[in-house]
C-alpha cells in the first residue's frame, strides 16, 4: 500500500502519479532495505501548498510501503485522522524559519509531546544552532532540505527505528569545535548551559560525580543537581544513558579524547 493523499483527503490516481516527470526511477530505494512498518502513515505538514505536495510525490515514489499524507496543519490532519492508518512518523517542513522563533518551537513540542510518532523536521539551513534547540524540542531527526530524497528517506527510516538523524556536516562541525578546546565554540552550548555542558563531557568520560566535582571546583551535590537537569534534556532515566545519548550527538575521535585528558 502507498497511497499519496493532499489535503482534499482525496487519494492521487496511479496514472498521475506515475507520469510525474521529475521521477527518476533509477533512485529508488529498494525495499527491503528498509523495516518500515506496513499500513502506517507518513505526515508531512507543511503551511505552503506547493512544497508539500511536491514532497509527498517524491517520497511516494520511492515505494515505502505507507500511505504519505500531506497537509498544511496539524489541525487539518486531526480533524480527518480517523480516516487513515496509524502514523510511523511526522516530518514537519518549517522551510526558512527559525526553530528558536517561539510558534516553531512550541509546535516542535507539542507534537513530541502529543504523538507517539518520531517528529523529524525539514528546514533551509543546516546551521548547528537550529539542530541543537529542534533536539530539544523533542524533535528526533534534523534534515536540511539540501539533502537528497534518498537521504531524507533514510532519515525519516532511521528516526522510524529509534534513532535520531542529523547532518554529517554538522556533526563534523561538532567535532572539530569539541577537538579545539574552545568552550565558546563547543556545541553543547546550544542545548545546554555553559557548566551543563562541562558536565555533560565528564559524564561520557564515565567520570564520577566526585571526580566531576573536584574538577570543575563544584559541590557533590551541585554536580547531582546539573545531572538531574541534564537528564530531563535528554529525557534520560539514568547518567548511563546521558552518556550514551550524548555520545551518538557528539562523537568524539579518540585522538580528540585523549588529548583532552593530559
């Protein structure tokens, strides 16, 4: 089943579908690389007409097995939700918006908070700013509409099976910052504040909360409280996990480890 639905709730006919020009079937993902989940739904919503049935057509296209619906608000698709499967996940197209911009943000968030399904967010720019406070708003996936379909489809498989999608490009930049020593440039920043993120890179050394302490000249119980607010960034029940989270956000080469620790 891979229907294509607008926000007329009518399906798209076959013959149109597959006569769209700008479809290259070479590209096409095969399907059983992918575990997607049959007899789900892909949302997309997107305020502009144009752009999201335009993506919906090639993501469709590339046979995931899921009705791909596309609509321009979350309240459009609510009012006819009975009508289609359960969603697999929702890629909200902010376009050249900020996510710091405080509709944008509280949306991100009351998605998250509302849906069971990943929220993945499709914007103009890759900036690490964006990435980090989209995170934080509970989003689990980051693409920049620079990527490729074939990419964003395997964002949108990845955040599917758990994972969290964000730009190679960005992930450099985040290694390079962490390497240099630079807390100004380091990209924690974005997520948490400034001693936060000193704890957060002794908590993926797998330092102890004494050695933490003793270190960044704080109390026992200072570093138990930055913990504590750390892991309810993350939505973490436990250190373990911060550092496991933290470590697939923000690899770190073990020259870049090592180097830190003399």
């Amino acid at each position: 089943m891979n229907s294509l639905t607008m926000t007329n709730g009518k399906p798209v006919q076959n013959s149109l579908f597959h006569a769209a020009p700008t479809i290259d079937p070479s590209h096409t993902l095969d399907d059983t690389d992918h575990a997607l989940p049959r007899g789900r739904s892909l949302l997309i919503i997107d305020d502009r007409a144009l752009d999201r049935q335009c993506l919906a057509y090639c993501i469709s296209a590339h046979k995931m097995d899921m009705d791909v619906l596309a609509f321009g608000s979350i309240n459009e698709w609510e009012r006819k939700r009975h009508d289609y499967p359960p969603l697999a996940a929702i890629l909200l197209n902010v376009g050249g918006k900020k996510i710091a911009e405080p509709a944008v943000a509280e949306e991100i968030r009351r998605l998250s908070s509302a849906l069971e399904a990943p929220i993945i967010v499709l914007a103009d720019t890759d900036e690490l700013s964006q990435i980090m406070k989209a995170l934080e708003c509970g989003a689990k996936g980051y693409i920049p509409s620079s990527v490729s379909i074939d990419v964003c489809i395997e964002a949108i498989a990845l955040s599917m099976a758990g994972g969290i999608f964000v730009p190679a490009s960005s992930v450099l930049a985040m290694r390079q910052a962490i390497e240099s020593g630079n807390p100004a440039a380091r990209p924690l920043a974005g997520m948490f504040t400034e001693r936060q993120a000193e704890v957060v890179e002794a908590l993926r050394r797998g330092k102890a909360n004494k050695i933490i302490a003793y270190e960044l000249n704080l109390r026992e119980s200072t570093v138990k409280v930055h913990i504590r607010n750390i892991m309810k960034k993350v939505k973490a029940t436990n250190r373990t996990e911060v550092a496991y989270k933290i470590k697939d956000l923000f690899p770190l080469s073990v020259e870049g480890m090592n180097a830190s620790e003399h």
